[in-house]
C-alpha cells in the first residue's frame, strides 16, 4: 500500500511534555493515595498516570535533581500564567496569532497545573484548571468552523485541525490528574460540553481521521486517550482501529504504514521527530491500559526503533538536515524528550541517558523519573552512533538513507539520501549525500528555506525561495540532467518512483554505499557508490565517491558540492568575473547562483581545498568525459535576502550520453588560531586514478607515502560475479560488487 | 614623546610557558635542596626560580589538578621530541619552513626540559637538553646574518632578529634550572658558545636593542634575564637602562613609554597579548632578583593595569578584532596564560581566577602553582568587566578606547575605538565602533586580512587583502568622505593626529562616551557620541549613535554599518541588482563591495532588521540631509577567495559639508528554534526623532510604550553651559555636556 501523499504543512506546535500511565478498563487498581480528599471512587482515578505513581513522584521526585529542577522550570513558567488570570478567547487568528498562541499556551498551563497538582498536593492548581475547562465548556458549544480556518478541515478552536487534535491530547492528561478532585457537576459540565464534543469532533470526519497520515495519528492519539479517561470503551476502539472499527485506518495500521521495518519516516528526521510524539504519547497509555496488547512490540518494536533512528539521524545533536528541515532542529526537541523517557523505560538502555543528559529536559512523568533516578545513580552510557542502512518504505523495499560512520558523535558521517520521495516536504535530491566532520557539516544540505515563525518573512511559513531554491536539484550535491530538477519538480511523481540500494557494507576501516536511480530524468540512470575509507598512512577517513550516468540521448550534465568553509586553493586555471557577477540561469534554482569562476572544460582531476573551523578539506574531482570547475555562490535574485549565501563548486560536462564523474574528499591538518600553528595542511593524496574495465571499474588513490589505495565497483551488484581492471599494469580482481584492494608502497612500486 | 614607529610584522612564535624567580646578584639564598647532585655552590644555583620554589613545585604540585594536568601535558608532548631525537639544523628557512619550526620547537623543549627536571628529579631531561645546547654550541659560532635575512637586522637562528630573541628568552628559563646539574666544562662550553655571544649580538645593535618596540623589549628581557643568570651586572644593567646606559632606551624606559597610564597599547589587543609577554616574564625576574626595583609598581602599576586591559578589551573570550587582528585570538592565548598567572601572584586578585578556568592553562611557575592551589580552594570568581575609558598615548592624552558595558561577559559592550593610529598595523577608522550581544558581534569588525600561517593563501602573511580591504576606512564602522580612508591611507600621517576625547560617563542606566575627529580628511572634523542606555519599557539596552560632520567643502559622505545576522526587514524601497550584480566602486576598499541594493535619497529615518543567534536586531538610522541606503556585502575583486563575504549597510550623503547621521540600534525578542516560538519580533521602538538647537542636539526615541527617551547632546563639552531643543513643543533643557531627560507616557502626552 502506497503512504497517503498528504503534506503536512504548519508546525506552530509546541508539544507539552507529558504522557500516560497506565489503567484498565474495568479498573481492578487499589484505589490511590492521592492528596485529593474528592478521590472517592475507581472511575474518577487518573489512568494515564495512576494514582500510585503520582504519590511516588511526589514523594521521591525531589531526591533526583534533574526531576527536581524540571519540576522547578515548571511551577515557575505555570506561575506566571495563573497570575496573568485566565485567557479563553473567541477563536480569530491564525497561527502566530494572539487567540493562537493563547490557547496552545492554555493546553499547556493545563497539563501543567494537573501534573503539579498531583506532584504538590496544591488545590490552587485544580481551582485554576477548572476555571479554565468552564471556561471552555462555554465557548467550545458555540463553536463553527475556524474563521481562518485552513486546509481541507478547518479545526474550531484552531484555524487547522491539527492544532485542535494536539489541544486535545495535551489537555486530557491534565484533566485525567485533577477529574477525581472535582465535584461530579463540574466534571459532568467539562466532559459533555468539553472532551466528549471535541473528540466527537475530530473522529467525525474521515479526511481528518481516517487517514494515513501523521496528522490523523495527532487525532487518533486525542480521541484514544480521552477514550481511556472517559472510561469511553467505543472511542478507544475507534482511535485503534478507526472510525469504522475495520483497521482500515486507526491508530495500529498508521504504525503498520507509516515506519520502515527499519523505524524510517519517509518525510525525514525534522519530521519525523514530530510524527513520532504522538505515536509515543498514545502508545504509552496504551500499553499502561491494555498491556496484554503489546503495543512496543507490534511490527518487531517499530515505535522503540523510531526513536533510536532519531538519534542515528543527528550529527553533534542536530538532525541530518534533508527534505523541508530547519537547520537548528536536534535530539533536544521537546518530541524527542517524551521520546527518550519512554524509549528508556521500556528498553532500559542506559545508552539513552546520554542523550537525555545533551537535552537537558525530562518528563514529569513515571518515564522521567526513571530517568532521572538512573542519571542520579550515574548510569549513563555514550550513545551508540554507528553506522546503518535505513530501508524505507512500509516494507522496506523503497531505497533507503545509508548512514557511514567512523569516529562517533562528532567524527566522520556520511549520509547518502536513497530514499522515497518525502511527499510534499521532499527534495529533489536522489542520491543527494551530506558529509560531517570536526562537529561541523563539511558537504552541505540547506535545509528548507524558512524562518519558523518570523512573522517579518511571509509569516513564518515556507518562503517562495523553498521551491524555488531549496528544493531544486542545483540546491543539493547529486545529477543534474539539462538544468531540470528531478521528475520535473512534480513531487507526486517522485513518489511513484524510488532509488534501488545496490549494497551496503560497513566495517570497521571500510565502509560503503551504493544506489541507483533509473527515471529521476525519462531515460536517464544513475548509481552512486560512496565509501569512508580508513587508511594508516591517512590522518583521517576520507570519502570516495563515484557516480556513474548513463543516458540515452546528449545532456547537459551538472554535478554540485555544496560545501561549507573559506576557499584555500583553487587547484585549477579559471575565468573570473570579479567585477560583474553573472547568474548561471534562469530557473530551477539556476536562477539564485551567481557566477564567480568558470575553467576550461577538462578531463585531468582537478583540486579544490577549503577550511573550515580549524581543518582543511581537500577535493580531488575528475570526470571520465571533459568537465568545467565552476564557483557559484546561492543568493543571486534574492531581493528579499531570504537565501543563505553559501558556496557550491559545480562540475559541468556538455554533450554526453554517458559520464562517470569521481572524486576524494580529504579532511586533514589543523589550523589553531589560539597557539598559532598549523599543521597537516597539505594532503596526503597525490592522485585519484579512475580505471573502467569490462563490467567494473576501479578508483585508485595514490598517497604521498607512495601507498595505494584502490576500491573495485562492479556494474552488477550480484555477490558472485569476477572482475578484474588493470591500471598501470597491475590487474586488480575481485569477485562481488565491490572490493577494496589497497597495496602499500613496497607491492606498487 | 612619540612612540617609535615601527611595526610589528611576523608572529609565527608559539610563546613557551614559562618565567623567572627570585634571586639576588649577590647570592644569600641558602643551598638548595634540588635533586640534581651537581649543585654544591650559589653562582650555579638556579635564580629565575629559585631551588626552594623548585622543590616546593616538585613535592606538591600533584596536589593540584590544574598543575598536575599542565605537567602532564608538557611532559607528553616533550617525550614525543626526545622519543624523535635531537635535531639542530642550520638555519635556512624563513618563517614556517622547517629549520624555522625546529628551532621554535627546540626552544620550547628546553624549556620543559628544565621545568621537568626541576619537578621530576629525572637526569634524562637534563642530558637531553645539555646535548642539544651542546650541539647548538657547535653551530652558533659559525653563524652569520640569516640567508632570509627580513627586516633592517636579520636574526642568525631565524629570519629576522625577534624571533632569535624569543628563542634566548625561553631557553635560558630551561637552562637555569639545569646549570647546576651540569660538569663545569658544559657550562663554560655553552655560556661561551651560545648564551654569551646570543646576548651580546641582540644588544650589539641599537636598531634593535635600543628601541622603544615591543621587538626591543624581547630583545632586553632576553639580555636581562640571561644576566641574571648568567651573573652578569653589566647586562642586567644595559637591558633595564639601554646599551648606553643612560636611561633613553632599555626596559624601564619602555615600560613608561609602550603603555598609556590606563595600560593599553595602541595597536590594540591582539598586538597587546604579544608585547605584553616580554614584558611580564621580564619584570617577573626582576621582582625575585632585584624586589628593591619594585618593578611592578612602575607607574603606578602599570604593567598590572595592562593584564586587567588585555582581559577588560574582550568579550566572550575573544579580543575586540581592532587593526590588524585575527578574529579568532583571545584570552585563552598562551602570552595571557602567563599574564594572569603573575598579575594573581601580584595581585591576588581571585577575579583573575575565573580567567585562568576559561584558558583552561597555567604555568608550571610557582605563579601557576599559586593559580593551581587557589582554584582547588574554590577561590574563584567572577571576572568583573566594567564599562572604562582607556586613555591612549604615553601620557593618555592622545585618544582613547572607550567600552560601554552591561549585562556582564555575554552582555552588551559597544566599543568607540578614538585611539591612536596603532603604527603599522593600524587601520584607517577613527571613531570607529563595534557592538556585542547575546555572545556575538553584532557591528563587526573585519580584523586582519590574513590565514595565520596557512602557507596556501602567500604564506600566512598578511595577505593584499589586508591594505586594500580591511585597513580601509570603508571597511569599518565609521565616515568615509568621497571614498578615501583617513589620512589617504597614510598610517605615519595618521600617528601624528589623533582623536580627542570630549566626555566619558558610565552609569548604571546611562553609558555615554563621545570623541573628536580634526584633519583624518583635510577641512572634516567630525565628532560621535554613542550611548548605551537601558529603559524598563525595552526588552534590553539600545545604542544610541550620533556622528556629527562638518566640512569646509561639499563632500560625498559614506557612513557603513558592518553587521553580523540575516537581513529579515529591509524597511526602505530601494532598487536591486538581482541578476548582475555591479560593484560599489573602483578604489580604497570600494572595489571590494558588491553592490545589492539601492535606495533613492531621502530624509526620513529608515529601518533595517536582522536576526543573529535567535535575536533581533532592529537599526533605526537617518541624517539631517538626504541620503541613499546601500546595501552591500563584502568579496568583490577577489579571485583567489581571501575574502570573507559579509553583510554590509551604507549611508550616503552627496554634495554637503554639514551633516549629521542618527540612529539607534536595538537588540529585542528570541527566536527558539528547538522549542519552536519567536516571541518580541517586533521593535518597542516606534520613531527615532533627531532636532537640532542653537547649540546642542537632541536624539528622542518614541517607544510603543508611549514613553520617550531624550538625549540631548551639546556641541560644547563644557560641564557648565546651559542648553534647550525644543522637540515637538516641549523644551528640553540641561546644563553640561550632555543629559538624560526621559518622560514617561503620561509626561509625554
């Protein structure tokens, strides 16, 4: 089954932090100690965090620091919101409005106020929250459609749905803390004119909630919860198996469809962090409710391994940036803490502390204190980076993201983008590929063009330069066919087609990748083989990359690197323009890069070398038919200032049906501004000799040490096929789809 | 007297850590108790630390993390040397060649030979160094002036004659604490072989010696601290009294002549950190030897207010970038390491101590064993940067740099940079300033124009760049009139004016420094007077800038605002240059700027904003005659990519004598990427209103509030003058300089 090519559009959310605890539906729990003298019956007792855990946390919390100082944070943020009084508006403005902002503020005092009620014993904290729900009971009858209302289903209090869905599973949770201490007519006048008549609301209509789709999991997640807090067996049954109870949709075929086997989210980290948050929050109160449904286990524990991708999918803290992503997002977002806390009480692998140790935040939730006990008792262990393939798609056979890693959290990544499309928030960018290294992006991605919530450009929503730059293929480092981008930019296209993984290796000192992409461009296949290599007579690992085009008409060929860092050496002859700066085109993202360099077309490797925050970066490129260098910077027809200005190197070949474009990326030597020295700044790579033969070819490096080293590609990735290139005399064989076959000084004299 | 106008040109010099101790000429000190067997008599005893501080150091410095750490350090890394044997080749390279950096790095090993010696009681440190100044035995004598002979004097063990003095400097430290364990016959060998003759060259030449430069300073403590090891009278004498010995030249003269009274130095501090050095480990020696000089308390203490300096002129850990600077250069800096250590010994001061955490470092001295021992106790504390005026010149009456500050380290600082020119390294930007915040630069300061020792871009000298962008006045923050620098570019002609300082004043609430420019342009004279000003209705303090020009002809007059942020308003209509991007202009910097923008001319205020690290900045800028905005961004005319390309906005005003430019800059609101809110995007500042009285001027800012900040400014400095400006119907009114005269909303009505 194909993912519902829904997109999702505005992300004005800030996900409360909380969770549920656990509960059944015919409640056999003793009956709580809570400090609330209203607690008088099982059917008012909180479920998504039971009674006797709220009395544990109270009694305990204090003695964890980071629970304490969470809680801390907490009460001082909800105190300010109780003095300013209570705020329930008539619904007006659109996201980043003031009624907008006011109701997420309100779902969040009152998760809050629940949580510390419970967690103090304060009564304040139940007056406050129960103000706020008559208020709500009043207004919320009277509600139609969002005067702003936007997309296909307007939301009531919100202009989208979305944001009503979110309401609903942020204030459920508090409610389900204070409803025992309230007086039966209050809570029957909050639950019939609040939470029965919004979660009527979002299970009513089918575009909203029966789909597959992230925005119906927020929806599903809102209706199953208060379904557990209403003791509302139906709804439950609904949100886990959607509106027609037939598991066509619901909660369990949304876990089904929307992970990779692997924990892949199609759409990528910045969205998958926010996919995941209700997956979690809604999985834990049912797996605190119905146990004997094994909800982390369903799909070989897809929930639990979403979240270890997460983290895989970060570099020094901050998510691979591909597809619509905000550069600035990482494992610190307020989803990926819910996250960690669950993923940590349900595995126990102290390796998760670390992680929760970089986000500086936990739950106030029996998760959190978990957390918090096993970091009090220094149990934290370094997280594992390592290197993996990610398959994607629902069965794992859509491509994938290759993720080569040396070095840990801050050394040596490469990510190699073979995924699906992404659906409305993809880019362009088959076998696009970022590399990190030293803690910085060394080959870039720009992410999406969009200042998250800066009214000043456009609102804060997706500016105009994010298709008309961000997207297009020239933004990214892999083909470009004619000056077009990938399926003509139709991203609905792009779905329909997938790259195929050819192999993927990754040992200790080799790592490798190899895709192929056939119909990115009618006619037009291409293969990417990437490699980290590591090399005693190297300082560091180095990337080798080959890519293989095959048309069946002449092209116009494009390869970029955007890479990060201030130009050292231009290592070939170019034309400058100093003093007029052209554009290179006019459209498909050609039309933001000014012209600062153009060569000669040639056909010898070329070098350029850069340096960014202390380390060199030498690139050794070279292309199987004459190529021109050219330096282009992003920014050109920009009046708005809204792109980055940020370099590019684009190799150029005219006129070919066929071209294998090649090169080595080489970190090496430090520049330390502090004690004044350098060293290491020149590299250890002399040569990069690129030799087909029949149905193989072979990248050779040659070192300064006089060492080679040389890694075999067979065209055809069986596991059995020989192949044998010779290059300067020396048959290098091989069998299989790949090999590496280095040979020091003495063997390649 | 007029400074010596040389200029300091090479820094390719790791300074070892390292300093001198106490001892008398005539020795009193009893016998020491050093481990080393050699040691039966006073005249080999070790005098730049004595015996006792040896063995105090040796006994109980692994008490103490910070200095166990540091000896760990120096002792891995000299193993490293001794493991690869000695090599003392004859000179050949210049700087950064290899001869040139073994020398550096057999400097430095002599000195931790020695220092670990002394705190090991190991003989193999002693061996190594005795056979590498044995072999230095051999080849000094038969050297002659350098084959890369740099400067006026070329050195005889490097290019030019500095770095021969810095060698001395850190070698005799290491040899004094092994002369004792050496036979008789290997002292007399290397004394006359190498310390001898090494002295008796760098005070051989007056150009060199007998100079008022921080390259003669090296050269005296040089000489000095080998007298004293050596003891030798006459060669203490001439280093404190010059070669002559009458007191033109030589140490003292120096100390009273290379720093102002406030302890700056007017190439500003990235040169300070370097001159400095010499003169801390020199005084050093002498208070041990000769405590009766009570060098540290020369002018009243001026050596001490220059460590202060050196940290007060930085923030967030990095020196304000004035001159020629390397951006990248700050307290943590090895010359400071050893500052601080002395200026705590001295001073005792345990506000120093937080800076010796922030360098992470100390000096394996018994100053850094004091460092060491106090941080164990937690003495520690917050270093207090401070608002200051910091005179300028010998006697303080040429300039000053002035530091407006609040909000401590990470705070708001602005920097009105009237100082002197700064000799050759000086830039052209009289009246200049920069401005901090939130822990960035925000009104940027180029720096230098160079890749410190990054042999690809002209051999980590200063690049071309560095004349035609960064000295030039367009480069800065300050007037430009019909596209010249100041003094033309002429930096001798500019040592000979220098700013006046018309009124400094430092409140909590009100910070306001304003200085006088005569003949930077022949006929200009232009006065600017900053503001920091903090009010309770705006989120954080505002700059309020006035720069007043009058010319005795009609002139075109630039005024450029070097920022750092992402332009998120341009709040001015202005034509733009999308697709062909044409360059500023042809000369003095202006070849250097593509032009992006242009407005028509007008009078009112305009508004730029940008956003920098999560924060907005709003400029609200106009003048009292028609002018264009330009925007513009540096790295224009530079094919090899030496440039970095950074934002720029311009004033323009053509055809006038008179003008005033007006504005205020306000830093407001958060961006939060992670938790996804902006909130106080926009200004609180609706108006920036400039009117102009018989004698005076007042600048009011009309906040959204309602309230309204008044400045009034005179053109008199005098104290007693009273003056008015009516604005709007309401007369304000002050005597002095310059007042404060806010109203609040309802005064305002």
């Amino acid at each position: 089954m194909r993912l519902q090519p829904l997109s999702l559009c505005s992300h004005r959310l800030a996900l409360a932090l909380a969770l549920a605890a656990p509960f059944t539906l015919l409640p056999t729990a003793p009956l709580h100690a809570a400090p609330a003298a209203a607690a008088r019956q099982g059917d008012t007792a909180p479920v998504l965090v039971t009674a006797a855990q709220w009395q544990q946390m109270a009694s305990e919390g204090s003695r964890y620091p980071w629970f304490a100082k969470e809680q801390a944070r907490t009460q001082k943020s909800l105190q300010k919101m109780m003095k300013a009084g209570i705020d329930v508006p008539v619904p007006k403005d659109k996201g980043g409005g003031r009624t907008h902002e006011q109701h997420k503020r309100n779902y969040q005092a009152l998760l809050a106020a629940g949580t510390l009620y419970r967690l103090t014993g304060d009564k304040a904290y139940v007056a406050y929250s129960r103000d706020m729900l008559l208020q709500y009971a009043k207004l919320y009858p009277t509600l139609g459609p969002h005067p702003e209302g936007r997309g296909q289903i307007p939301g009531r209090v919100f202009w989208q749905v979305l944001n009503d869905s979110v309401w609903l599973v942020n204030a459920i949770q508090g409610y389900d803390a204070i409803r025992d201490a309230l007086s039966p007519q209050d809570r029957q006048t909050i639950e019939s004119q609040v939470f029965r008549p919004m979660a009527e609301f979002l299970a009513s209509e089918p575009k909203n909630y029966d789909q597959i789709h992230n925005h119906a999991t927020w929806a599903v997640a809102a209706t199953g919860m208060t379904g557990y807090v209403l003791r509302d067996r139906e709804l439950v049954e609904k949100s886990l198996r959607g509106s027609r109870k037939d598991d066509q949709f619901g909660f369990l075929r949304q876990i089904d469809l929307l992970f990779s086997p692997d924990g892949y989210y199609e759409e990528g980290p910045y969205y998958q962090r926010y996919a995941l948050a209700p997956f979690l929050l809604f999985a834990n109160a049912i797996e605190r409710n119905e146990p004997q449904r094994k909800i982390f286990a369903r799909r070989d524990g897809v929930l639990l391994k979403a979240v270890d991708v997460l983290v895989q999918t970060s570099y020094d803290g901050l998510f691979f940036p591909i597809n619509d992503a905000i550069l600035d997002k990482g494992i610190d977002t307020e989803e990926l803490v819910a996250g960690i806390g669950i993923a940590y009480a349900q595995a126990g692998d102290d390796r998760l502390l670390s992680v929760a140790q970089q986000q500086k935040r936990l739950l106030l939730s029996p998760e959190g204190l978990q957390v918090a006990q096993a970091l009090a008792a220094n149990k934290a262990k370094p997280f594992d980076y390592r290197p993996m393939l990610l398959r994607d798609g629902p069965d794992g056979e859509r491509g994938g993201l290759a993720i080569l890693r040396m070095g840990g959290e801050r050394g040596q990544a490469l990510v190699q983008k073979d995924t699906m499309q992404g659906m409305g928030h993809g880019h362009f960018d088959k076998l696009n590929w970022l590399f990190y290294d030293n803690g910085n992006a060394v080959v870039t991605d720009y992410g999406a063009a969009r200042f998250l919530n800066v009214e000043a450009k456009r609102g804060g929503i997706y500016l105009a330069e994010n298709r008309s730059w961000a997207k297009q293929t020239v933004a990214h480092n892999t083909l470009v066919v004619n000056e077009q981008s990938h399926f003509k930019g139709d991203w609905k296209r792009g779905e329909e087609l997938a790259p195929q993984v050819r192999f993927f290796q990754a040992d200790a000192d080799t790592q490798i990748a190899s895709a192929t992409m056939r119909d990115a461009y009618p006619g037009v296949v291409f293969t990417r083989t990437q490699a980290l290599l590591r090399h005693p007579e190297l300082g560091l690992p180095v990337v080798l990359d080959l890519l293989q085009v095959h048309g069946d008409k002449a092209a116009r060929y494009d390869l970029p690197l955007h890479f990060n860092g201030h130009i050292v050496t231009t290592g070939f002859e170019a034309e400058h323009f100093p003093a007029q700066r052209p554009v290179l085109g006019s459209d498909n993202g050609y039309q933001h890069l000014w012209l600062d360099a153009r060569s000669k077309a040639g056909s010898e490797p070329r070098t350029l070398a850069w340096l960014l925050d202390g380390r060199f970066y030498t690139y050794r490129f070279g292309s199987s038919a004459p190529a021109q260098a050219l330096l282009v910077e992003s920014g050109a027809n920009d009046p708005e200032f809204n792109l980055r200005r940020e370099p590019a190197l684009l190799q150029r070949v005219e006129g070919q049906k066929d071209v294998t474009f090649f090169s080595v990326l080489e970190p090496h030597g430090e520049y330390n501004g502090t004690a004044e020295y350098v060293h290491g700044a020149d590299s250890r790579i002399k040569q990069i000799i690129r030799t087909r033969g029949n149905d193989a070819e072979v990248l050779e490096l040659r070192l300064a040490s006089g060492a080679r080293i040389a890694l075999g590609v067979a065209d055809d990735s069986d596991a059995k096929g020989e192949h044998s290139v010779t290059v300067d005399g020396h048959a290098y064989r091989w069998s299989g789809s790949h090999a590496r076959m280095d040979r020091s000084k003495g063997e390649a004299r």
